[in-house]
C-alpha cells in the first residue's frame, strides 16, 4: 500500500495512478475538488492526415547509395562525427506527433474543509488496484474510491459518507484543447465529451455517468451534472477514439458505439463492477509474494518512508524496497492489458499535449525495458499488446528496408510512435539504430522460453524473428579489418562517433541470429535458410572484445575512456538482457571492469538497469546497492522513477533486476538466489517463473535457501541450481502440472 496524509498538489510527483491498459486515471485527493486527470492511450497526435504531412520517417528524397557511401567512409576512416552521418542519413522529422492527455474530470465538493483533516488518508492499495481518500468533517467520515476496470473497459469513482444525505458535488470536464464539445443528460445522468484533434482529425469520445443514492441528479446547460444530498454516488467513465493499428491509414470505427456500450453495460451496480475489477486483477497481481524481512511502519506515509531510506539494514527500508518490487508489477498490469498499445515511455499516464519524448515508443532500451519483468514476474498476459505492436510494424518496416536499404525484412530506428514510424529524424546522437526490430524481437522469443507453446512460435513469434535476420542477412557488411561481417554504419545509443561493429550493434545482432536458428531448428523451417543463419553467425563478429585496461570495449577499435561515466552501458546487451556472456567468464570479468568504471550514478533508468547487470554478474550487495541509489536519489514521492523527468521503464526495469537477484535461468539453468545481497539474510518468494516451463517457491535463511517448491508446466528435463543440494545442482525429468519440493 502507498498511503499519505495530505492532498496531492504535483502531477508528477505526487498524483496516483490507475489504469487498465488502455484507460489511465491520475488521482489527486485534493479536498474542496477532486481531480482526475485521465488518459486514453490512442489519444496521439501526428501520423495519415497530421497537419505537418506524414511519411513515416522514410526519406522524402532519393538517395541512391547514401548508405553504401557512408559505410565506404567509415571504412577508409573507422569513425565518423554524428553530425556529419545525420547530414546524409536524417531528415527532419514531420507528423510524428505525441500523446495526449484526454482532460480532467472534476468533482467541486461543496462545504469542503479549508484545510487538512488530522485524519485525512489517500491511499494506492496495490493488491486491490483501488484508489481512495478518506476524512473527517463535521463529525461525517467521508470516502472516495477510485478503480479502473479491464473487465468493463471503464474508470469507476464512488463518493461516500456515514451519514445519510451528506454527498453533493458538481462533476465537470475540462481539456488544455479546444477540440471538443460536452453535452449532459439529466435523465440518465450522462455527461459526454466529443471531438476531433485539430492535427490529424482523430476522433475521440468519452461517456460519464453518474448514479446516485438518494438526493437528486441535475444537469446544467455548462456541461456539468450536480449531485446533491445522497447518500451516495458513483460514476463510470468509458473513453475511446477512431484509431486502429491498420498500416496505412490507422482508423477503424467511430468511438461512439463502443463507448456508449461500454458504460450500458456497466450497469447500475458498484459492487458487482468491483467484484469483477478485483477477480481480474488479483488473478495476475496475487501471483507473486515477496518476504525479504520488511515491516512497514503503520504511522509513517510512504513519501516519509522513502525521505527516510538509507538502503541500511531496518525492516522500513525492506518495507520500500519489497512495495517497489509490487509496484512495478502492479504498473505493468495497469498499463499494459490486451486490446491497446503497449506501456509507453509513462505507461499510460500523461497530463500533457507536449509530453517528454512525446510520451512515445522508444526502441533502443526503453519499451523492451518496459517488459524485462513480464516473464519473469508471472504477468506473461501482459505481453499481448507488446507481440501486437511489434507486428504491427512489420508492414511500414518492410517499406523503411526497401527504400532505405535496398533490402527484405522489417526495420525500426531509434524511436516510433502508434502510426508505424519506421524511419529516421535528424537528432545527431538518437536518430540511427536499425538494430532496434533485432532487439524487439528478443521479448518474443524470451516468450516462447518462457512458455514453451510451440504454436505461439509458429504464429506469432517466428515470423517476426524471420523477416528481421533476413534484414540483416541482407545488411552486413564484410569488415576489412579482419573479415568478419558488421553492422555499418553502427552508433552505441546517444554515445561517441559512428563506427562500424559496435559492440552493441553485434550483440543485439548475434542475440537475433542465435534465437532464430533455434526457433527455424524447433519448427523445422528450410535448411537452406538454416544453413544461411549459421554461416552468417558464424562469420559474424561477436561484439565482445577485451581492451587495453580490462575493459569489454563499447566499439571495435579500442576506444573507450575510464573515467566516461555515460548513463548507456549498451557494450553490455550480451550480460543483460542478452544471454551470450556467462557468468564467471573472461567476459564476464571484463564487463565487470566496464561497468565499475561507468559508476553508480546515472538515470533512473540507467540505474535500474546496471541493477539487472551487477545481478547477472552474480553481485547481490552491488546489485543492491543500485537498488538504493535509484530509491534515494531517482524515485519520486508517489515511487514512479524519473529519468528525470518521470519515465516509467525505471520501475519495470527495478523490478526485473529483484527477479534477477532471486532466480535466473537465462542459459539453460534454473539458479536459485543467485545473487542474494546480505541485507536480505532470511525470506521468502513465491510465484517467479523460469525458462522452461517452471514456477518456482523459495524460502531462505542465513543467506541459503532452506525449501525450493516448483511447478512444471511442461514435461521436460529441467536442471536446478542451488547450494540446497550437496552436489550444487540437480538434473530431473520434470512431469507438467506436478509438484516438486526439496528442503533442509
């Protein structure tokens, strides 16, 4: 539970969010008017019918050999400014648009207290995924409550009171556009919201209506309705717009028929709406407990608990770090939930028209970040609108390669939007990395890992996978240097100058090589391409290379500086989340060197996940110890991460580096407490999976698990690794939907 005794005043910091995926609500708490502020996560801007044109990022010049010169450049070179690439390879970028917040939802409470009750509360219970405020005034103990349903597609608000008659508000709708009109309907209690964006015409709606106990409804001719003297009232928000994932226009139906179906089927009771949101979300949240010792103080508020964090050995501070674990998780289940968009750079929460980074889709760490705990943390379902994102940019990607490249398979660079933005800009530093579809497929193939459904691979994850190493069969270029085949032009994210081989370039390349050849082996694809997979790979530069002061090299040539303490530590895809380097290794070792030398400052989500590295390099103290320095010095007082500003792949990628430390099986293992931290000498955890088809209980004490409980879900052989057994490890045909216990 996050709890605090005051009024939100800050979006940002203070707020507190629900969502069911595609539906957001920020709720404040404040007193004389309740705000939300709410979202709609297809609310963007930009793309087919934008203002300012749209093509997708592809060149809107033709540039024969542009490409091929450049890499005929950085051979004769080795290195090239990125100014001078972004001259000849970017364009400026038009009609890429942001998301949008929907508006704010008011409720004017008359009478309110002017100032804070001593008994005031405002509260996020996590397990329930409900929202409320609780006071006092004038001897009657007030109540709101706030969910979002995904069962029923809406955001629910209930307002109460202990005494009958006591509940009168006036509920209002207000937008920083000018793009809409509002009607209100006294006889059902309705208050609808309607328009186009001014941009791009895309239509919206939103339907709010509000039942009350007792009292009277009335509506005014200013779009509000007013509810005063019930006992109680509530309302149901359903939004929605006319935008589809359909390459190339992006519409589908008018919103109207949805929208107004959503909220008459909600019906006309709470109680039934919140059964059905808590059977819905506790089927995913209550999957997963986590005991590391923690004992939340019952009078201090969360924004205290965590000004008072030390990452020091009290039961407070493992009372913040296990909420923050939760947290996460219940952020994943609130903004990513099928039938939308996957979580964006703010999961689904935005408040404004202009959002950092436009609120969007960045490929080259953050929207994988966003799911590194999907599998891992049981909420495998969440993943749905990640798969259909990542398909859905085949199509303008297939067009990106072959205008651009000349090429077959799909591509995405830096970042992308809702409209299939494929192409490139001209920001010097982050607008070049065709690498990025390479890296979107991982999550498909680490679902299958996971999973083990053949038939998921064969429809949905294999093709994907296919058509983006045909890319790069097609893209790689011979090195001179040694004869090794390259990625070139190759720029490691917002970091030095072009090169050709970076070592994360190679990496991410390698990772997509060596999980296709698998998958083509499972489902048995042609062996010519089978055979094409493996001499590629095995001419193919690995990307790891140990430099002249131990390091692993961010680029080919030996380039790196010790003292650069860069916030990207993109060298290191093959430690995390690649599974290329192993632990105990010389690379292993070298990449530790890296990453000392990089520092512990950083983002919040360059800190989490250098929590996910030092994790994999088998270092819990370390790991824990970025744990700390995100929690004191990059997490806000309502726990969203902030880069800053707020991003949200901070909290996902906090949470995956948790699981890291407690469980792995990243190559072929299933490693128990693998990288315990002494802070957390006794526990528990309940509910984490592994690759192969395992859930998997731990209990521990001292430093060493005392009782490993795991599930097969599929009947194969499994190997565990723990120092519960004498020999440190064992191997046992695993039957699925059996049982299996070992225990001191």
């Amino acid at each position: 539970m996050l709890w605090y005794a005051t009024p939100a005043a800050d979006w940002e910091r203070e707020a507190l969010p629900i969502g069911n995926g595609a539906l957001g609500a920020m709720i404040f708490g404040t007193l004389a008017s309740e705000r939300l502020q709410f979202n709609e996560k297809t609310l963007w801007t930009g793309g087919p019918g934008s203002a300012q044109g749209y093509d997708h990022g592809n060149w809107r010049d033709a540039r024969p050999g542009a490409v091929t010169a450049v890499q005929d450049d950085l051979d004769a070179r080795t290195t090239l400014a990125p100014d001078a690439v972004a001259a000849r390879l970017g364009q400026r970028r038009v009609g890429y648009g942001a998301h949008q917040t929907f508006g704010d939802l008011h409720l004017d409470l008359p009478g309110a207290p002017a100032t804070t009750p001593d008994d005031y509360r405002r509260e996020l219970d996590l397990d329930k995924a409900v929202a409320s405020v609780t006071y006092t005034h004038q001897g009657v103990r007030h109540r709101r409550e706030f969910f979002a349903s995904q069962p029923d597609g809406a955001i629910v608000g209930r307002l109460s009171a202990d005494r009958s008659g006591s509940v009168s508000f006036t509920l209002r709708y207000t937008s920083p556009r000018p793009d809409f009109t509002t009607t209100t309907t006294a006889a059902d209690g309705t208050l609808t919201v309607r328009g186009a964006l001014a941009d791009n015409g895309l239509r919206f709606e939103a339907r709010i209506r509000v039942h009350s106990q007792g009292g009277t409804l009335s509506s005014r001719t200013d779009g509000t309705l007013t509810v005063t003297g019930a006992d109680s009232a509530w309302f149901v928000l359903a939004a929605g717009t006319d935008y589809a994932d359909t390459y190339p226009g992006y519409r589908g139906a008018d919103p109207h028929t949805t929208v107004t179906r959503t909220v008459e089927q909600a019906g006309t009771d709470h109680q039934a709406l919140l059964r059905r949101h808590l059977r819905d979300h506790r089927a995913l949240f209550r999957r997963v407990a986590l005991d590391i010792g923690q004992e939340p103080p019952a009078d201090v508020p969360t924004d205290r608990l965590l000004s008072a964090y030390t990452a020091g050995p009290t039961a407070a501070d493992r009372a913040l770090e296990a909420l923050f674990f939760q947290y996460g998780r219940y952020l994943l289940i609130a903004s990513s939930r099928p039938g939308s968009l996957p979580a964006n750079l703010q999961g689904v929460w935005n408040q404004s028209t202009s959002p950092p980074w436009s609120a969007d889709y960045h490929v080259n760490i953050n929207l994988q970040m966003n799911y590194w705990l999907a599998e891992a943390a049981n909420l495998a379902e969440t993943t749905e609108p990640y798969d259909r994102f990542v398909e859905a940019l085949r199509a303008p990607g297939r067009r990106s390669a072959r205008e651009m490249f000349g090429s077959r398979g799909w591509v995405v660079h830096n970042e992308t939007n809702p409209y299939g933005f494929t192409g490139v800009h001209d920001w010097a530093t982050a607008f070049w990395f065709p690498e990025a579809a390479a890296w979107l497929t991982q999550q498909l193939y680490e679902h299958y890992r996971f999973g083990g459904s053949t038939a998921y691979l064969r429809t949905t994850a294999y093709p994907v996978l296919k058509e983006a190493a045909e890319f790069w069969l097609d893209n790689l270029r011979t090195d001179p240097r040694d004869g090794t085949l390259v990625v070139t032009p190759s720029y490691s994210p917002e970091h030095g100058d072009f090169t050709a081989g970076a070592a994360m370039s190679q990496q991410i390349v390698h990772d997509l090589f060596t999980n296709t050849l698998e998958a083509a082996r499972i489902l048995g694809d042609s062996p010519g391409f089978r055979r094409r997979l493996e001499e590629a790979l095995g001419r193919l530069d690995p990307g790891l290379r140990i430099g002249s002061w131990g390091q692993l090299q961010e680029w080919k040539a030996d380039l790196d500086d010790p003292t650069d303490e860069h916030r990207h530590v993109s060298h290191l895809f093959a430690l995390h989340p690649g599974r290329q380097i192993e632990p105990g290794s010389r690379w292993a070792e070298a990449a530790k060197v890296s990453l000392t030398a990089r520092g512990d400052g950083g983002t919040g989500w360059s800190k989490a996940w250098k929590v996910n590295f030092w994790a994999r390099l088998r270092d819990g103290d370390h790991a824990h110890l970025m744990l700390g320095e995100q929690l004191r010095l990059s997490t806000l007082p309502n726990l969203w991460d902030t880069h800053p500003p707020f991003q949200i792949d901070g909290n996902f990628g906090a949470t995956s580096g948790i699981v890291e430390m407690l469980l792995q099986s990243q190559h072929g293992v299933i490693e128990v407490l693998p990288a315990l931290p002494a802070a957390w000498p006794d526990g528990s955890v309940r509910g984490l999976r592994a690759r192969g088809g395992a859930t998997v209980d731990v209990e521990w004490a001292d430093g060493r698990a005392t009782r490993i409980a795991l599930t097969a879900a599929r009947t194969r052989e499994l190997t565990v690794r723990s120092d519960l057994f004498a020999s440190g490890e064992l191997t046992f045909k695993a039957v699925a939907g059996r049982h299996y216990t070992w225990e001191t």
